[in-house]
C-alpha cells in the first residue's frame, strides 16, 4: 500500500507529540496521550516508520480501530451519535477548536472552497445541537480554512450521488442542511461568523442565519443558483426579502456578487473587519466566557469599521433596482432593464441583462416567486417551502434544468447549458404552481421543524 505525504491531516507519534500541538482537532479529543494531528512540515522531520496517514486515506480501515473511535464518541460525544457512521470521512472537513467556554467551527476543504459536503452537514448539526445543551460552551465561532468561508454545498457531489442512487439522496442532502439552517436561525448562544473570501449559496445558509456576521476586505459574496437549474435556497427567500426596496430581486435572479462593504450596507452582514485584524478578534473573542450577545457584539464592535463603498457599486444604483425588479413578472423585469440600457450606456446594466438571460428560464419564475413569497413568511416557513421547491427540481418532473446547469458549469465546463424550456414564455404559470405543491409520494414527507423563535 503507497502512503501519501502530501495530504493532511496525518496521525503522528513519537516525540513530536507534544505539548505544542495545534489546539484544533477533530470533534472527539487525540484517540489516546502524544497522538495528534500533525502537518506536513512535521512529516518532513520524521522517519517514515515515525508516522502514518489518518486511515481516511486508507483503502480499508482494521474493525478494531474504527470500533475504538465510535466507542470513544459515544463516551464522549453522546448527541452525535448521526456522525458516527462518518468519523473518517469527516475529521478531515470539520475541524473544531476548543478554548475556554468558545467552540470554533473550522470548514477544511480548502482545495473545492469549503463546499459543504453531507458528513459536514452532518457534523455541523451534530455539533450545534450537543453545544446548545452543553453549559459548559458559551460562544461558537465558524469559519473556513484557505481562500474562502464556504462557496456553497457540493452540488458535484450531490449531482453523482444522485445519478449513482436516486433523487431521495439529494433529498435527504437538503433535508440536513435546512435542519442545519433552522437550527442556526433560532439558536440561542450566539454565533459569529468570520466570513473571510468566498460566501455562496450554502454557505450563505450557514452563516447569514447567525446573530453576528463579519465580513471583511476579502468578502465575496453571491447567490447564483440560477445558472445552475436551481434557486436561492438554504433560506435565501428570508435573508434576501428583508433586504431593502427589491434589492433582493436582483440578487436572487442575478446571481450579482457582494463585497464585504456592500453586505454591511445593506444589513447581510452585521460588522466589517479588515481581513488582517481577524486573528486579534478571534483571540479576543476566545477569551471570553459569556453569552450575552452585547458583550460579544462589545468586543467585535472594538475591532469593527465602517468602509467605503466603490464608485461602482450597486448601491449606487439603487433606483433603478427598485425600478426594474419591482416588475411582477421575470419578462416585465427583463424588458424594463432592456428599455434603461437602451438610454444609457452602463456596463452593469449589461452584465445584469446578460446574467438572467444566461440563467435557467425555469429557475428564474421559480426564485422570483420563493423571495416575494418569502417577504410574509417566517425563516421555518421559507425553509419549509424552500424543501418542496428543491425536491421537485431533483425530481426532474417539469425540468432537469438542475442537472444539466451542473454538466455545463460544474462537470464538463463548457458553460452552454441547454434548458428545457429554452425561454421563459414556454415557462407557464401551471408548471411554476407544482413546485411549491406537495409530493404525492408515499415514501416522502415535508421539512419538520420544531416551532423555536428566530433571532434573524
């Protein structure tokens, strides 16, 4: 069997196992004293018969110790017993840090931005539901390792699971993290999020439903489901309704990125921290051993700023937002933006033609509607709609749209998608109303979610 030196995190032994370990780890503490994870720099001091990959990397994994990690978890960890069946797979995606009274959460794909894959779903459940109950944890942190807070789920993953088994895989996929988004919008200790690089779909849902959300001068933020067949999901017909005038429209449809200015401004995120500064807030925000939601907002307050926004933002276009996507229907909109760039010469206003005309003809009517509907409508409410929405789509009933967005941008990448129907007037009113019907499947049930208040 060939080991690989090159991909951590890796178990190591011997001397170096000391006092000076990383404090991040897997969910469950070192399988037993002078164990812990080590990184590549380690290895390179090492003899070969010094180390040994975590077994994850390993074609088979010996009876007796995969038997002595879920018996560890289940001393120690007796609420996570959904993660159990996955302990390899997710103690290289989830790490968690423990100082004092504060949990940090820490996505580790580095390499695919952070997507979020089903034994992270899982785990993040797993965690948030033992740390709401545990007394002895106060404040969580999240936040993502590499170049991005999280660029959303794992849609190639989801996509093949699906082809391999069926569309009840992708069913239960979303199921978990809208369980996951339910329980971040009404949690009762408070959560900051360090959304640091890359902020898209999925990993708008884990963290825009927190109480605090600092963005910084690296913040990239976009819901662009449309392109793929999909819709704003994760409870994007919430967060993105309330957002002032029809500015959530535009997001929606669009697909348009956010900086880390822009997202203050219009309220998705709560501070702005310059990108260098996180480390000093993190430390700070370790220290401390409370729940109270103002000290912590005290203390993310001292390292905060209020930043500039760009000459060419959308900020500054504001109004004629208001006027384009205030239309009640995506062809009104599409022709009210048509009939502004034909009297002005504005490079946005072309982008913004180009994106929805890219964009699934189906996902557009069906987003359109989830977000004005989502305007009356609780986070549960949305999330419970949101999950008819997404397994009518994995159905295929009325359109593979999702599908076939996916080949086109994510797997063969030629970026030529083919939608069925190609335009939005073969999109009709009739097929837009079965996505937010029930399933008449015996072997399928609604989203339940427990009745809690939001914080949001």
């Amino acid at each position: 069997m060939v080991w690989s030196r090159r991909k951590p995190p890796f178990l190591l032994r011997g001397s170096l196992a000391s006092s000076t370990a990383p404090q991040h780890h897997p969910v469950w503490p070192s399988p037993r004293p002078g164990i812990r994870l080590a990184s590549s720099t380690d290895l390179g001091r090492l003899p070969a018969s010094d180390w040994r990959p975590w077994p994850g990397r390993c074609r088979r994994l010996p009876g007796s110790v995969l038997g002595f990690f879920q018996h560890r978890q289940r001393l120690l960890f007796g609420e996570l017993k959904a993660w159990i069946l996955s302990p390899i797979l997710s103690i290289c995606q989830l790490l968690v840090e423990a100082n004092g009274s504060t949990r940090t959460l820490i996505l580790n794909r580095p390499k695919q931005l952070n997507a979020l894959t089903s034994a992270m779903i899982t785990g993040l459940l797993s965690c948030f539901t033992a740390y709401e109950k545990d007394d002895g944890v106060k404040l969580l942190i999240m936040k993502g390792n590499g170049r991005a807070f999280c660029a959303g789920g794992d849609v190639v993953g989801c996509v093949r699971s699906i082809d391999r088994e069926s569309w009840k895989w992708g069913a239960d996929f979303f199921r978990n993290e809208y369980l996951l988004n339910y329980t971040i919008a009404t949690y009762i200790k408070p959560q900051v999020s360090l959304l640091d690089g890359f902020v898209m779909g999925g990993g708008a849902g884990v963290s825009l439903h927190g109480r605090f959300r600092v963005a910084t001068d690296d913040t990239v933020f976009a819901m662009p489901e449309t392109a793929l067949g999909l819709f704003p999901d994760v409870g994007a017909s919430y967060f993105l309704s309330w957002l002032p005038g029809f500015y959530g429209e535009y997001l929606a449809l669009s697909g348009a990125r956010m900086d880390g200015a822009e997202m203050l401004a219009y309220g998705l995120a709560t501070h702005f921290v310059q990108s260098k500064r996180l480390p000093m807030l993190e430390e700070s925000l370790k220290k401390m051993d409370t729940s109270n939601s103002f000290v912590v907002c005290g203390i993310i307050d001292q390292f905060a700023q209020q930043p500039s926004v760009k000459v060419n933002s959308s900020l500054n276009r504001f109004k004629f937002i208001n006027k384009c996507f205030s239309k009640r229907t995506v062809e009104e909109i599409i022709i009210t933006l048509e009939q502004e760039a034909s009297n002005l010469s504005d490079e946005w206003l072309a982008a913004t033609i180009n994106s929805l005309k890219k964009a699934s003809p189906t996902s557009l009517k069906i987003a359109l509607r989830s977000i004005r509907e989502g305007r009356t409508q609780t986070v549960g409410d949305c999330l419970y709609r949101e999950y008819r929405m997404v397994c009518r789509v994995l159905r295929g009933d009325f359109s593979r749209d999702f599908y076939e967005g996916s080949r086109a941008i994510l797997l063969d990448k030629d970026r030529n998608p083919k939608w069925m129907p190609p335009r939005l007037e073969k999109v009709h009113d009739e097929a837009v109303e079965q996505y937010f019907s029930k399933i008449d499947d015996p072997n399928w049930e609604d989203l339940n979610l427990l009745q809690k208040h939001s914080h949001a």
